[in-house]
C-alpha cells in the first residue's frame, strides 16, 4: 500500500508515547506528531493492585484512548507488524508503510500469558489470579475475599515486569486483609520469586525483609512458575541455577507473568541481543540508528519498568530528539530514577525511589524506607492527578 511521510512517530500511545508527545507539542506546536496505537482504552495501571485489594473499583483505571490523545497529535489506530531501520518505514497490520524523519519507540510491555503452561485456560478460575489484567483484576478480589484459609502462593517471574514490586504488593494486602478476616491463623502465605532477594536495592530490601519475618510470610527464591495443574491445584516451579522442578500445593494462587518486549521489536534491528530497544541508558538514543529513541517499558534502559521513570525519562528524550533534529548531539541525562510505592498494608506504603546505582534518591525528607500513611495517600489520592492531568498533558 502506498507510503505515508511523517515527521515525528511514536509507536505506543501508553504513558511514555503521551507523555513524548504531549511534551514535544508543547515544547513546539508546530511539530508533526503522529502516535500509532490500535487501542480504544488507556488505563492507569499502577492502581490495579488496589483494585485488586478491593479498595478501587477498576473502571476508575480506564478512560476513552480518543479522550487522552495530546491536542494536535495525529493517531494512527493500528498495530505495527514490523520495523524497517535502514529506510525508516514502519509497517502496519493493514500492510501499509509509514516512513519518519524521527522516531520514538514506546510500544510497552508484552506479557506472554501462554509461557506458563496451563495459564490461560485457568485464569480467572480455580483461584488464579493476576493484577495484571483489566479482564481479571476483578478476581483477585474475589479469590482474597472468599478466601477461608489454606495456602496462598504470590509469584514474581524470571523475567523483568512492569512494576516490579507489584507482585508483592497485593501478598501483602492480601496478607493484612486475612487477619482482618480472622482467618490468618489457618493460612499460609509464601512468596515465590525467580528473583534472588525480596528487593534489588538494599535500603528498602531491608524494611521488606524485616516485614515479611514479622507478618510470618514465607519466602522462597530463585523459584520461577513454569506451570499450573488447576485440577489439583499444583503450580510448578523451576529453579532458576540447578534447573530442579518442585511441586507446590495452593488455594489462591496470585500470577505475575513473565514479560518480554513486543514481538515486532525482538524480531527487528532495533533490539539488543535480550529483545529491548538498543539505546544509551543516558542519553535514550538508539545505539545505532541517530534518529531513534526509546523510553519505558520496552526500552533497555536497565531500570525498574515503571511510570514514575517513564517522568524522568520523557523530558530528556524530548530535549535530546530536538538537538538531534537541530543537528547537535545530545546533552540531557538521565540517571536511571525510578520510583515504587511498594504498598505493604492497608494504608501503608513504603515509598522507594533509586538511580541506576541503587542509591536512593528520595524527594521527602525523611527515611521512605519506612511505611507511612502519608505516602500511601500519596500514592492513591495524588499520584492518578499528577498522571492524567500532568504527564500525559506534558506538564509534570
């Protein structure tokens, strides 16, 4: 089909496509900013796990894609099938071929739900669970809330994910909502994770530790979910050094599945050897291809996947997209902040925010790696605002 030029396309319309493109109108109304994205929906996902919890109903989540677009941006409303570097084309599913002069590669994250056997025909049943659907998040409060005693088994893939302190949020709403119901004592809670430690940055990792030997939560590690028997209720898991299969019995069982990039990006010239977008971890652009950037969840910015990166990634990929256009080199840095609000109760939060290094670098002035209220009211009163009304606007 026939060619359309272009002179800046996104691919993604999520928080980092948005956040770019609304930042790049407002930096230059002039700019010809094209975003490709066959979504109708846009959720603010960070609060799934309250929806899960019960706290939040999940269209609170949800609004019209139609309704978030930035002022002036164009929409393709298609899904990219593949990248073509070399002439700067990107083609889409109904076989048409859009070239840029720039090109920004924001498409999230893919969660492969059919990588652990017996997942999807599951899901939503027999006690499975997962916050990372809209279709499902319902049921995670369903299954916690009927939930009677027995055992209940919260999984953190081999793989990165977005958000990845998410998947221990909700064993710790869950854990915190069975002693409000009385049934604690008849219940085991046990935290699966394929990753080697409870967190990668020791400052917080510290505070978790000491929460999950004080609420009596088990934790095993270096264990990845490969498989659920839903008849039986078994989940089997896969040790991530010595390849050693072990069978766990569960009544609720919360799944984080494993995640990758799009297939179009692991498939094209743009992604490094693990599938990512190829780029500078300071600068955001591509390590090959001058005229490409990437930010969020795609990217191989080696950082925790989450929104509150994406707000400190955005404005330097904007700046250093426009030197680039103008025909200098890129100065903006970006030091690899990141930010999760790891809930860990009812009202509690601790918020954690690092660099690349693992440092911590917190915005309040006094030690977050303790739980408090206030952030936990931070988190679930303010945090949606600044999202809807200052990233995705470019203001914040």
């Amino acid at each position: 089909m026939a060619e359309e030029k272009h002179q800046i396309v996104i691919l993604g319309g999520g928080s980092a496509g948005l956040t770019v493109a609304a930042r790049l109108r407002r930096k230059d109304p002039h700019l010809k900013v094209t975003v490709i994205d066959p979504a109708s929906k846009h959720y603010y996902q960070p609060l799934w796990t309250l929806v899960g919890a019960g706290i939040l109903p999940r269209e609170w989540t949800e609004r019209d894609q139609a309704a978030v677009i930035p002022k002036g941006v164009g929409w393709v409303k298609e899904s990219v099938v593949a990248l073509s570097p070399e002439t700067k084309e990107v083609e889409l599913s109904s076989g048409k071929k859009i070239s840029y002069e720039m090109l920004v590669v924001a498409p999230g994250i893919q969660v492969n739900w059919s990588a652990i056997e017996g997942l999807t025909d599951t899901i939503g049943e027999n006690g499975v669970c997962s916050n990372y659907s809209y279709a499902h998040v319902e049921k995670t409060w369903k299954f916690i809330r009927e939930f009677k005693g027995g055992r209940a088994l919260f999984t953190f893939p081999n793989t990165p994910v977005k958000c990845a302190g998410a998947p221990q949020k909700i064993m710790y709403l869950a854990e915190h909502h069975f002693r409000k119901a009385g049934v604690r004592d008849k219940s085991e809670v046990v935290f699966m994770s394929a990753a080697g430690a409870i967190f990668g940055v020791p400052h917080y990792a510290k505070s978790l530790t000491e929460i999950v030997r004080e609420r009596g939560i088990e934790t095993s590690f270096k264990q990845n979910l490969v498989a659920i028997r839903p008849k039986s209720r078994e989940a089997i898991f896969r040790h991530t050094e010595t390849g050693n299969e072990t069978v766990s019995r569960y009544d609720l069982l919360h799944v984080s599945p494993p995640m990758s990039a799009p297939d179009f990006i692991k498939t094209s010239l743009l992604a490094n050897e693990a599938g990512w977008v190829n780029v500078d971890k300071h600068s955001l652009q591509h390590i090959k291809y001058p005229e490409v950037f990437a930010l969020g969840d795609a990217s191989s910015l080696p950082t925790s996947k989450t929104g509150a990166a994406i707000r400190k990634q955005a404005p330097v990929l904007v700046e250093n997209l426009l030197a680039v256009r103008d025909g200098k080199k890129p100065s903006a840095v970006y030091n690899g902040y990141t930010s999760c609000p790891l809930v860990t109760g009812y009202g509690k939060v601790i918020m954690a925010e690092f660099d690349y290094d693992g440092r911590p670098q917190e915005t309040f002035p006094f030690d977050q790696s303790k739980e408090r209220r206030s952030m936990y009211l931070l988190k679930r009163h303010l945090l949606p605002v600044l999202y809807w009304k200052g990233m995705l606007r470019g203001r914040a």
